[in-house]
C-alpha cells in the first residue's frame, strides 16, 4: 500500500528529484517504509541499487529544509 501523504507528488506515492526516485509504503503492520532507487534503473540494477528507510528514520522534505 502506498502511503501518499509524505509523498511530494501525492498523485502516485512517488515524487523524483535529480535521478532518484522516492516510494512510500506501509507494511502490513503500519510501520512506513521509504525506498530510494535511481529513476533510470531497470533489469538487475532496479532490484540491487536501493536503500531503504523505516519510519522514525527519515524526515520530511520541508522539515529538512
């Protein structure tokens, strides 16, 4: 399930800046889960070259700022 409310696009849960694209999710406890990977990656390279972060551990946008 994709949680858009964190999202900077909400349309699809997913916003982009520069190459890399940024997905919300909330596993089947609750807990959100955001997913870093390059926006062009596709084949081998989309499922190795990812990070991911749970909730508690990342921070919005504008709190960043």
């Amino acid at each position: 399930m994709s949680d858009t409310s964190l999202a900077a696009d909400p349309g699809d849960g997913q916003s982009t800046s520069d190459d890399v694209v940024a997905q919300l999710t909330v596993d089947e406890r609750g807990t959100r889960i955001c997913a870093l990977y390059p926006a062009d990656a596709s084949g081998i390279d989309l499922v190795t070259t990812w990070i991911t972060a749970r909730e508690g551990s990342f921070v919005s946008r504008e709190n960043a700022r």
